[in-house]
C-alpha cells in the first residue's frame, strides 16, 4: 500500500459565534500513525469530521497527497473510518459487510470475494465470515469494522474512540493489535482518543488539543519527557508542579535555586517532576541533582510499587513513586516523618500555563 501525506492549513470552523477549530495547521507524514489527544469537547471528532468530508470547515486548506480535497464529498476522497459505535448492517452477516464498500465501488465479484477473504485473514476471522454481526462480541465487532475500513485499500484511515466500549483487557489487547496491524498495512492513521495511555502506546506522534487548537506534537516520549505546557503537563501523565520564578541563574522556589533540562520562561512558571523521577535521598548529593525537603503524609503500596504523598515547607503535596525494593522502603519514613527527595536537573522542565 503506497501511504499519503495529509497537509491541513489554517483549518477554521465555528457554529454560530463558537469556535471550535481555530487556524489548525497539521502536518501528517505518508504512514504515520498519528493521535488527536485531547479532553471531551477540544475539536477532536470535529476536526475527523472534516477530515473526512461529512461535516464542511468555514476556512482552510486539506491536502491527502498533493490534492487539495476541502470541497470532496466523503466517497471521492477514499478515506476507511472506524467509529466507536462500530456502524455495522446487524441483518448482515461479516461477509457482506465487509464486502460493502466494495459493492459500492462495483468491483467484480471475485475480486470482492478475494479481497473480504484477505481483510478476515488480516483481523484473524476468517472462520466467522457467514456469522451474523449480531452474533458476535464487542471485540469482533470491532475488527470486522476494522477490516470493512481496510477492505478497500484506503491511504487514509480515520478512527474515532475505536475500542473505548470495550473493556479493560480486550481494549489492551485490541491497542496492540491495531498497532501491529498498522505497521503490516502502513497506511496514514489519525486516530482520535482522550485516553493519554492509549495514545502513548499506540502512536508515532500525538497531537494534544486543547479548546480547539493544538497544544504540542511530538513522539510520546518527547511528550512526556518534555510537555510543553502545563496543560499538557496535567494530561499526559502525572506530575508534580512546583511554583518557582524564573530569573536568568535559574527557577527559585523556597529560597533554593533549581537547574531543569530546558530553556527557562522569564517570571513565575511551574516547575515539572513526574513523581518516578523524584528519589529518596540517603543525604548525599551528586552534581547536577536537586533536594527538596518534605514530610511524609501517606504512602500506598501499589504491590510492586508504592506512592509517596508528602508535604513540601509551603503545604504544597507532592508524589513520589518508586518500586517496593527492600533498599529504597529502608529511607521511607512512618507518616509525619522528614524525607530529603532527590532529581536530576535532566528530569525538570519549567512550563507556564493556569493551575
Ligand atoms: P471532542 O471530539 O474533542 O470531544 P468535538 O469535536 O466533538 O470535541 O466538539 C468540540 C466542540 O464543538 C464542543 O464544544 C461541541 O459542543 C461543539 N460542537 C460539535 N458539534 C457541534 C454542532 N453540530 N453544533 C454546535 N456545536 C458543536
């Protein structure tokens, strides 16, 4: 399958005086598996929507390989969906809707039958094909819309909360499926969730939105290293914000200076720590490492680990996490006892942004 670029330029759209998508600018590389990362309510399925042609955009541009497609109607820009609520034909069995688009697309009936067989190889269902849709659990539901939206070799796939009514294990599993499924195909994938693990298993990229623009683009790893604001910060993993006030030697908080791993904003900013960073100290200090002192409030072990809720000199709570080895529980305290909390200054970012 050759793979497309998506090319989206100052994307505008509003419903009255409300703006959902504000000068979106969105760059997809041919094959990507790219993520809209956001809460309910920041433009995701909207800007999908548009995407794929069932819902027009007040002002912008959508390339899919060099063709401009803004003003397409949904058949002519080739483009395989898979929603939530599956949308498949219940009086069906898996075969005729699987073959659906393809009857759409009149192609001759062997060539359907090839293609359905090779789409049910692909989700691993090929012994269902005569079962009705009806028949079928939520997790084969939801790979038979999957190879109903692969079925027709589309360059672009478009998926919207595709495993969100399954539950826990079944949708862990399905994450890896699609994953592996889309490195065999290569097709370009946006794929839309508000689950921020999801979408770090799953994507080369992810855009984070927020209130209908995007937030930051980067790998997961980046994201999570590096969030660049504080609302990406919150949404993508767990953090702990330490307010501090940046001047060019570093960012003060508590009468202490802190070096982080990036350029510094100037005036008050939000230093960030993911609570796996933060260590127990034993009192010695190593070049390049912070301390910050604190009373421990509560610990909870999670099994292999625990976490550690303790109270920095303004009141302020922060969270340490760690496993439960023998060497590191010897350094934690009871509840109201003192602990010295380490990190790297490679592990702290400075970001600005609302509590
Ligand atoms: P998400 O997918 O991130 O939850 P949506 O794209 O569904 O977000 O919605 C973004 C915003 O646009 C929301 O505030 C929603 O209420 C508004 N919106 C979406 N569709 C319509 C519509 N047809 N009419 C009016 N407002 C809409």
């Amino acid at each position: 399958m050759t793979a497309l670029p998506i090319s989206i330029r100052d994307l505008a759209k509003r419903y009255g005086n409300i703006t959902v998508l504000e000068q979106l600018d969105l760059d997809v590389a041919p094959g990507e598996f790219l993520t809209l990362l956001g809460p309910s309510g920041s433009g995701k399925t909207t800007l999908l929507m548009i995407l794929a042609g069932f819902v027009r955009a007040n002002a912008g541009s959508i390339r899919i390989g060099g063709e401009e497609v803004i003003a397409m109607p949904p058949h002519k820009r080739n483009i395989g969906m898979v929603f939530q609520n599956y949308a498949l034909f219940p009086h069906m069995n898996v075969f005729h809707n699987i073959a659906f688009p393809l009857k759409q697309r009149k192609l001759p009936q062997a060539v359907i039958a090839e293609r359905v067989k090779k789409a049910l190889d692909l989700v691993k269902l090929s012994e269902l094909a005569e079962r009705r849709v009806d028949q079928l659990s939520g997790g084969q539901r939801q790979r038979i819309a999957l190879a109903r939206a692969i079925v027709f070799e589309p360059k672009i796939v478009l998926m919207d909360e595709p495993l969100s009514a399954l539950d826990k294990g079944l949708r862990e599993h399905m994450q890896i499926e699609l994953r592996n499924l889309h490195r065999r195909l290569g097709m370009t994938t946006i794929y839309v969730t508000h689950d921020q693990r999801e979408a770090i298993t799953m994507s080369d990229r992810i855009a984070v939105m927020n209130q209908g623009r995007i937030e930051q683009l980067d790998s997961p790893e980046t994201l999570y290293a590096r969030p660049a604001t504080r609302f990406v910060a919150s949404f993508v993993g767990e953090s702990n914000f330490i307010p501090v006030d940046c001047k060019p030697d570093g960012a003060w908080y508590g009468g202490q200076r802190f070096k982080v791993a990036t350029p510094l904003p100037a005036g008050p900013g939000w230093m960030v720590v993911r609570p796996e960073k933060l260590r127990l100290s034993n009192g010695n200090t190593f070049a390049g490492e912070s301390m910050l002192d604190a009373v421990v409030r509560d610990v909870v072990y999670q099994g292999d680990s625990f976490l550690c809720y303790a109270a920095l000199p303004d009141g302020r709570q922060i969270m340490l996490r760690d496993y439960c080895r023998s060497d590191v529980l010897a350094l934690l305290p009871e509840p109201g006892g003192m602990v010295r909390l380490k990190f790297n200054a490679e592990d702290a970012t400075v970001v600005t942004g609302d509590e």
